[in-house]
C-alpha cells in the first residue's frame, strides 16, 4: 500500500524553503548553479574488484555505487535466446537518517524500475548475444544500485552509475561441459558486455513554475513534483515518470523533455569520456585538484570562495534574517565561470581512490545477503 | 517491448488497428459507481477487456496513528491484480510493479483531492484489477477517481486516464495489452480536464520529441472523452435516486 508520506526526506526550516522558491523564481540556486547545472559529477569506473563492472558515482555529495555482476541463468519461456537483466536498488540505512533497514520500498522499487525500462526499452544490451546454449543457459546481468549516501537526485546518480557500470562490465570466461552444466572462470574475461545504447536519466524538479535539473536534497524537499526522463545518446526519449505530490501542465511537460534531452546527451558524453579515456579524464581532474587544491577534503566548507556574484546579491536580497539563513557555502560552486571542460573529467586520482576503496568492504557484504525478487521480464500487462 | 511468441501485424492495410479501431478510438467503455455495499463509494469500470473494481474507505481515523499527519488526510492506496486477471496466474503477494503503480496512481491522485480539509484522517483507496488486457493503470485511475467522487470527498476535478501507444511506428490511442507488448512505446497519462494539469505521466518504450508531443495531445483528447462519461455517470447516479424517491 503507498502512502502520502508523513515527513518528508528532509525537513529544512520555511523560511529556507521560502528562499529556495524565490531565488529559483530568479533563476538561480542557492548553491550558485543555473537552473539546469548539475552539480559536480565524479565517476570511478571498475570500482569494485569483485563486480564484472561496477562505478562509483559522486553527485554533488550524493554517493552512489553501482555493481554488475554477471551469473549464468535459465532464460524466460518467452525469450529463450536472450539474456536477462536484473536491476534492483537498496537504499542503505546508512545513507540517510530516514532511511530504514528492510525490503525495498516504494521510492527504491521505482528507482530500480525507471532505470530498467530505460535500459530494457532502448534495448541498450545486446540481450541476443548472451545466451550461452539458447533456450537453456543464458547469462544474467545483475544490476545493483547501492545508495550510500543521499541528498538528493539519487536517479540521475545512479543512472549514470549504471551507465558507467555497464560499459565497465565483461563477460567471464566459461565452459560449457558434457552435461550442458556451465562453468564460469572469473579470473578471465573473454569480452565485454556488447552495449547498443547508450542512455542516462535527467530529473526535473518543478518548483512553483520553475524547473530546475538535478535538485539536492533541500531542493527535492520543497519541489512540487519532478519528472524523471530519460534520454539516449541519439537524443531519443526512452523513459518518463513523473512523481511528486503535484501536477504538471502540457507545456512544463514538452519542455521538460527538451532540457531532457539537452542535459542527457552532455551527461553521456560525459560518462563515456570518463569511462573510456580515463587516462585523460584521470589527468585533466588531477589538473583540476592543483587549481583547487583543498578539494579533497570533503565536507569542510571550503568552496565558500565566490558562489557567483549575481546568485550572492540574490541570496542577500531574499534573506530577511541573514543570521538564520546561512546558505550552506559548503555546496555553492563557481559554477558559471567556470570553462565547461573542467567539469568534464571528474574522475579522482589514484591516491583518492585508494582511500576510497576502504569503504567497499562492507556495502558488498550486504549486497550478496539482499537476495532481491527478481524483476519479471516483463509486467503481466 | 519484450513479445510473447511472433509479432502479430498491429496495423493493417487500411490503416485500422488489430481489433479494428481507428488510431483515435478508445474501446467500448462502460463504468458505474457504488458497485459495492459496505464502501463509503466505489466504482466499476471497463475498458474492452481490462476491468476494474475500485473502492473508498474514508475519511476515516488513521491507523496506525503514527501515519496520520496533522494538517491534512493521508492518502493510502493499493492497486491490486487479481490471481486470474492475467493469462497466467499472477501470484496474489504484490509484486514490484503492483508497489510502483499503486504510488504513481496515489501521486496522481494527490494533487485533486482536498485532503487539507480532513487533517489526521485518512482516505484509502483499494484497486482490484478482476481482468487486465492492457491499461490496467489508466482504467484503475478513472475508477479509484470515481470511487472519490461516489463517497463524496472533496476534490478539485476528477482524473481520468488513458494510454497512448506506438504501435507499428503509428501513434494510437488506448493500447490494449497486445499492442502493449508488441509495440514500440507505451505512454500512460492522467489528468485533470478542468484544471488543465497532468497529473500521471510515465513512458515506456522509446518517442522521439516530436512524437512525445504528439502522443501527449492524442491523449489529452482522449482523457476528455473519458472525463465526459464518467460526469455522465456520476450524474446518472443521482437521477436514479430521485426517480426511487
């Protein structure tokens, strides 16, 4: 049964909420950003050892993991020559303070399901080429979306994870024996995951009449309602949900899809230059974190240097009680100054990664305990 | 979408779909409401082969009480597939997809439903799917609406819903589940005609921008239709009553 929820994500103080609305109103945020800015974007690509493909996604301070793992089946009565794909999502209770231990709920359950019919409807997986003996064995494509920490747009985080994870994914070497019984050696890999499509979400959250792109945390907790779309490399729309208390018009709708497919195709490029070339994308952010040096260390409000002037005279305008309203530097980037390319290339340098990795230990635990129903092929519909 | 078995021709030569209607033409729709007794209001609605019996309960006190949020009602709701409503048994525990869609039918009904009038209260909605050949949400959506309207809670409009499909790189109005599943896009809306606001939209499959826009016309056009029998029928309701009287 779903329920209207009775707290929301986040509660942040009204008058917060009030100077979110109005500066948005203004087209600006409160972090500096343009309405349609995402913020910063890191992704490791073949971040789990363990995982056939995996990635490791920073969205602003959202984190998420996303690990493939790939498994040999027996494919749907309906599909006998075609691979299966599994995606489901968890979101862990250490990521937020409301999230809670237990199956997956509403929220999780239409997180997984929006990035399966993204994948699924774009027919981004060549699913022909993985079956192993047609009709009998095929191989399965484990998706698994691992929130670890959440503030916001937890959909566009994990998409590009799984975009990311997907194109990180091989195929293990294996063995097929007398008896038709497979056998899977991991230690090699004899191909990559064949990948037709690429594709990616972009959420929209409208506020008032506004629609911004990649709310946070505070951001979703005063939206109206947000769209999610997602968009292929081509600019093809292959997915829509819309969600939220709120309704829509025609028109937030059709220009919803067109900031949609806009920010969809720059964030493909973006992952694929990540995962592709991450020498170069490794290089230019090891560039990045001479220029700002202290961008390592997380969680300190360092980036109060210039959130862009225009937003910083908005922010004095709506703050009637500045005292009250700090708006939280830590998020406020410069944004618009900025050249494009920088943000291109996210990826984190060796050392960072290392540190990083420390934390995979025990998310991957939990991950082979979950064991998730397995997403029908198809709805009964 | 993924076919079962060969894919049938969805459109044929003189441009009529598989069953025969025009790329604009809904399927024979019947819809009556207080079908049940006990039910502060419900409501049965049948679009060709996909039936729908949906059920009010509320304003009524929240339980568990932790639910309950004091300056509106809450809104609950379960949209439900009966074991024999597919063409293999569906198992009666509620599947991932039956938990999204009872939240998107919830979200779309939220924005009409004056819940600000009855704070701490709850109002549930019950949707059982007897029979599903395709829009099963959409059809659930204009019974769980006119199961508001029949126990007589306050709303801004009544929603009404229907599906847009590509079918056959055509774009048709109110798919049916073999268009479903053999088409290349299926796009479920609801709205509000009177407020001339959306309240559901998802996609399923893949639309170009301009067939996007398209498709959201063709289904606007249908939603009014649809909003049009269901005033008719809660009207009829009340004409009943005073001929009984």
């Amino acid at each position: 049964m779903s329920l209207t929820p009775s707290t929301p994500d986040y509660i942040i103080p009204k008058l917060k909420a009030e100077t979110i609305a109005a500066i948005v109103k203004k087209g600006t945020r409160l972090d500096g950003r343009g309405l349609k800015d995402y913020r910063k974007l890191t992704i490791i690509p073949n971040y789990l050892p363990k995982a056939d493909g995996s990635a490791y996604v920073k969205l602003g301070n959202t984190q998420v993991l996303v690990g493939v793992k790939m498994e040999v089946g027996t494919p749907y009565s309906d599909a006998p020559n075609e691979g299966v794909i599994v995606v489901s999502a968890e979101f862990v209770p250490m990521a937020s303070p409301v999230f809670e231990p237990g199956p997956p709920d509403e929220n999780a359950i239409e997180l997984a399901r929006v990035i399966d019919r993204s994948i699924r409807e774009t027919h981004a997986i060549e699913l022909e080429k993985l079956a192993i003996i047609p009709g009998k064995k095929v191989w399965m494509v484990w998706i698994d979306i691992y929130v670890l920490d959440h503030d916001g747009n937890l959909t566009d985080a994990a998409s590009i994870g799984t975009l990311a994870a997907l194109m990180t994914a091989k195929i293990p070497k294996f063995e097929i024996t007398e008896d038709e019984q497979v056998l899977i050696d991991k230690s090699t890999y004899v191909g990559e995951l064949p990948l037709r499509k690429k594709v990616v979400t972009v959420t929209i959250g409208k506020i008032k009449d506004a629609l911004i792109v990649d709310p946070d945390q505070e951001e979703e907790s005063v939206l109206d309602s947000k769209i999610m779309i997602a968009v292929d490399e081509d600019g093809v729309i292959a997915g829509i949900q819309k969600a939220g208390l709120a309704s829509i018009t025609k028109e937030e709708a059709i220009k919803a899809a067109e900031i949609a497919i806009e920010k969809g195709k720059e964030m493909i490029q973006k992952v694929t230059q990540v995962v592709q070339r991450p020498a170069e994308a490794a290089e230019e952010a090891e560039e990045e974190k001479a220029e700002e040096k202290t961008e390592e260390v997380e969680e300190t409000p360092l980036e109060e240097e210039v959130p862009s002037e225009e937003a910083e005279e908005v922010e004095k305008e709506e703050l009637e009680k500045p005292e009250e309203e700090k708006p939280t530097p830590e998020e406020a980037e410069p944004q618009q100054e900025e050249p494009p390319k920088k943000e291109e290339a996210p990826a984190v340098p060796e050392e960072e990664k290392a540190e990083e990795a420390e934390q995979e230990e025990k998310p991957e635990e939990d991950l082979e305990k979950e064991s998730e129903e397995t997403e029908s092929l198809k709805p009964s519909e | 979408m993924g076919g079962k078995g060969e894919k049938p021709k969805l459109i044929m030569d003189d441009g009529r779909r598989h069953d025969g209607r025009a790329f604009n033409e809904l399927r024979p729709i019947k819809m009556e409401v207080g079908v049940l007794n006990n039910a502060n209001g419900s409501a049965y609605v049948e679009f060709g082969k996909t039936r729908v019996i949906a059920a009010v309960y509320g304003p009524r006190e929240a339980q568990p009480k932790h639910i309950a949020i004091p300056y509106r009602a809450v809104l609950r709701c379960r949209y439900h597939m009966a074991p024999f409503s597919t063409d293999e048994r569906k198992s009666p525990a509620p599947s991932r997809r039956e938990i999204e869609l009872s939240k998107v039918i919830r979200e779309a009904l939220e924005p009409v439903v004056m819940t600000e009038l009855f704070p701490r209260a709850s109002i549930d909605i019950f949707i059982e799917v007897i029979s599903a050949d395709g829009g099963t949400r959409t059809t659930s959506l204009t019974a769980a609406s006119l199961a508001l309207a029949d126990a007589g809670i306050p709303m801004r409009d009544i929603v009404a819903a229907v599906a847009v499909g590509k079918v056959d790189g055509v774009l048709v109005l109110d798919i049916d589940q073999v268009e479903d599943n053999f088409g290349e896009a299926d796009m479920p809306v609801a709205a509000a005609p009177a407020l001339d606001e959306i309240t559901l939209l998802q996609l399923n499959g893949t639309l170009t921008k301009e067939e996007f826009e398209e498709g959201l016309e063709l289904a606007l056009k249908g939603i009014r239709q649809i909003y049009s029998i269901q005033k008719e029928t809660l009207r009829n309701k009340y004409l009943k009553v005073e001929v009984e009287e």
